[in-house]
C-alpha cells in the first residue's frame, strides 16, 4: 500500500538559499526542454524537410539537426546489445534523449552539478507528464514561472530519522515530527515545495505487507446515498442532513482583509522590498484560508463517507464550464455593447471558487476507497427541476429553495429533492430502471397517504406508465 505524509521543514539560511537557486535552474531547464521539443516538433511536421521556411534552407547534418523522436540529441541507443553481440539501436523516447543529455549539461554549466542527479531526472519526467495528460484530452504543457513552479522531487537516497530528514546534496535538515511513520513502511520518494511560509517535504511511503483498498463491486452496492453540490449550504444529503457552507474567503471580513492587503501590495513600487513583503503578507493570508478550506472539507468528506451506505452519487459537475464569462452582447444597430450579466455573474464565480467542490469530491473518492464504498458519478441536468413524482421538468418548478410542481403540485426543499434525484438516478446505474420504478411506487404512495396535492388516480397513473416504459 502507498500512501503520503507531509510534514513542515526547518531549514538553515545556507539550505534554504540552496533549495531558492535549485528552483531556479530547474525552473530554466524544465522551459528549455519544453522549447527544445515545441521546436523540434515544428521543424518535423510543420516545416518538412526544410530547416528554415523563409530561406527553404534543407535540413540536413551540415545546416541543422532534426530529431525524429522529438528532442534534440542522440535518439539511438549504442549500449544495448543482442545474443549475436550487435547492437540494438532502440530508439529513445523524447524523455530518454532529454535524460541522456544531462551529463553534457552539467559539463557545459558545472553549478547544475550542485543539484542531485535524481532531481534532475524528475524534472524531465514532469515535463513527460504533462505531455501524457495532453494526450489524455486535457491541456497543452505551458512554461514555467516563480509562482507555478515550487517544488522538485527525489527518487532515492533520503533518510529520516527521529526528527531529521536526509537530503541528498542539501544534507541533514530539521522537520516538524507530526505524524510518526507506522512500523514496517519503507520510503519511497520525497517531494520538496516551498510554500508562502516556508518549505514543506511530502514524503510517499510504501508497505507491501498491506493490500491495497478495494472498492466493493456494484452488484453487492444495496443502499446508495445522494449529494447535491450548493453554495447557500455545502452538501445537501438525500437522507435531509444539510452541511453548511462557511465561505472563508467570500465572507465580509475575509473579502475586506484580502481587499487591504491586496491594496497594499499595489501602493509598493514594483520590484522594492516594502512590495514584496505585503505580497508575502498577502501569500499567508490565502494559505490561512485555503488551509482553513481543506481541514472544514476533510471533516465533511468524513461526515459524508461515514454514513451507512455502500456507494455515494456526487455530481459530475463541469465546473470550469460553469467559471467562464458570458457571452458577450453588441447591440446590431449602434455597435454598443450591452449588458451580458457579467458583473452579476461574478459573485457567482467566487462563491464557487470559494466552494472548491472538485477538491471536496477528490477528498470523498479517497475516503469512499478507504472504506471499500463506490463512488457514483451522475449526470446532474435537471436534477432540481425534475418532479420526483410525475418526472415533469420545468424551469418554473424552483423558485430559490422551493420546488412547487407546476403539474401535479408536489413541493419539497429543492436542493433535497435534487439529492433524492441523484440518489434515484445511482439506484438506476446500481440496479437498473427497476429501482426508478420502485421509488416512484414508494413516492406515489406516501403522496396520496398524506394528501400532498396528487390524487391515487394520478398516482396509479404514472405507476402504469413507469411499469410500460421499464418493460
């Protein structure tokens, strides 16, 4: 089994301005491999046979060296051999020729010795990430800066100690000791980042002893509990338990803090001490709240799994969709541009942002694991505007956080009636269209048990209907 530890690091000032530079070269070197690649690419594809488009000068080895595989450098292997004794000659990936290049820079600027060579290697296989997840649909690697590269990783020979961790080229350094290492893990790898308050070591540990988690098949999954996503409240559960949402970073106080520092920081001259020290004042704020964020959603991803239920519907939410900027509206006979909701829907955006329910999903997907429960994802379109009795669907239903049908009559909480939809909708995936149509059997009964505005006719109607569609 794998798992990860962080702890908060306590470095001298000599490891501290060494950790500051390896930042800074690695930083360099993971943009020049990136350009060395986008440029290798343009000359194969894009330019053809020719080096240079504007001259057609051909490329050739006298002119200009075009790799096939995507990086400058030797793209074939001589060290490899077969049974005969001739050579193999694979050729190497992009990441390969990169790697195999590092010796020779090194040699060209001697300072990159003073990083570790593991380091160096990391650095590449982040670069080969990136590409990977390209691939997979998501987006195109993009160069590096202070503020988005923080942190490099080790593969081997760290060391920890009591309260010391050993740090291959940096030496022994100090950590916080918060959280012991059981007995019989093994270390694996260490990842250093700095922070807006000093640095902090992830360090992934490994013990084979122990299984991994294995998640329970759906065919064993008999009850399913339903999440619906809300910024008026955080979670809202299918059994009518509501988690609230305390908006740590759009409440006023927070809002008014951020807006004095942030105030502050663009009074300073640019590149003068004074800025950056209200910019780091401004950094530890954030952290405060971010840190503030991610204790609150470990507790309600907690509350959540802890239930007793075998599998969890969340929404399948596209929330990058739902952060973009409206459209934008030109009136057709002056050319003015006209009010789009824009400023409106900005608000919206924070809260959102403040809810940061994609982290609170990743966190629930870990524990669900960890507790051997499934993870459903589930189609949120309509969910609270669709009666869960008659299946009408109408914008006209919600009126805030009331749902009054328009057809039938039938009314509920709505955002707890959307997370009884969600939890219908996994019941379907579990089981199949039988569990909808036990649900409305069930629903239909208690409506005309209790007299909420829906006749037994109506009711033994749709009961009909469900059965003819189910079959």
């Amino acid at each position: 089994m794998l798992t990860n530890y962080v702890y908060k690091l306590r470095p001298n000032v000599t490891q501290t301005n060494k950790m500051g530079g390896w930042l800074d070269m690695l930083r360099s070197t993971y943009n020049w491999s990136l350009a060395d690649r986008i440029a290798q690419y343009n000359q194969q594809f894009i330019q053809g046979d020719y080096c240079d488009i504007r001259t057609r000068g051909e490329a050739c080895p006298i002119t200009c060296f075009v790799s096939k595989n995507g990086a400058s450098g030797e793209p074939w292997k001589d060290a490899k051999k077969d049974l005969d004794g001739k050579t193999k000659n694979p050729r190497r990936s992009a990441g390969d020729i990169q790697i195999t290049a590092l010796p020779e820079l090194k040699k060209a600027r001697p300072w990159f010795g003073e990083i570790d060579s593991t380091v160096l290697q990391q650095n590449v296989k982040r670069l080969d990430t990136a590409y990977k997840n390209f691939f997979e649909g998501r987006g195109f690697p993009k160069f590096k800066n202070r503020s988005n590269f923080t942190s490099f990783t080790y593969q081997m020979g760290v060391k920890i100690q009591g309260n010391k961790v050993y740090l291959p080229k940096l030496g022994w350094m100090r950590f916080f000791n918060s959280r012991l290492i059981p007995d019989g893990f093994t270390l694996k790898a260490a990842t250093i980042r700095k922070r807006q308050d000093g640095w902090y070591v992830s360090v992934k540990i490994e013990d084979k002893s122990i299984p991994d988690y294995v998640s329970k098949p759906l065919d064993e999954v008999k009850s399913v509990l339903g999440c619906d996503l809300g910024i008026t409240k955080l979670v809202h559960l299918s059994d009518r338990y509501q988690i609230d949402n305390p908006k740590f970073s759009t409440d006023k106080k927070a809002k008014r803090t951020l807006k004095i520092r942030q105030r502050r920081v663009s009074r300073k001259v640019k590149g003068s001490k004074n800025r950056k020290k209200a910019a780091n004042k401004l950094g530890r704020f954030h952290k405060k709240i971010t840190d503030k964020r991610t204790a609150y959603q470990w507790s309600v991803a907690n509350k959540i799994v802890s239930r007793k239920v075998d599998a969890i519907a969340l929404e399948d939410l596209n929330i990058s969709g739902m952060l973009k900027r409206c459209k934008v509206k030109v009136d057709e006979n002056t050319g003015r541009f006209l009010n789009n909701g824009q400023s409106t829907k900005k608000g919206l955006n924070r809260a959102i942002s403040d809810a940061s329910w994609c982290e609170l999903i990743l966190k629930i997907e870990y524990l669900a694991v960890k507790q051997g429960k499934v993870v459903i994802k589930i189609n949120p379109k309509h969910s609270s505007q669709e009666c869960r009795i008659c299946g009408h669907i109408d914008k006209s239903n919600r009126g805030g956080e009331k749902f009054i049908c328009t057809q039938c009559g039938y009314h509920e909480h709505a955002d707890i009636g959307a997370a009884k939809t969600i939890r219908d909708r996994g019941l379907e995936i579990v089981r199949g269209d039988s569990a909808k149509l036990a649900a409305s059997q069930q629903n239909a009964q208690k409506m005309s048990q209790c007299g909420l505005g829906v006749s037994p006719a109506f009711c033994n109607w749709r009961i009909t209907t469900l059965y003819e569609q189910t079959w």
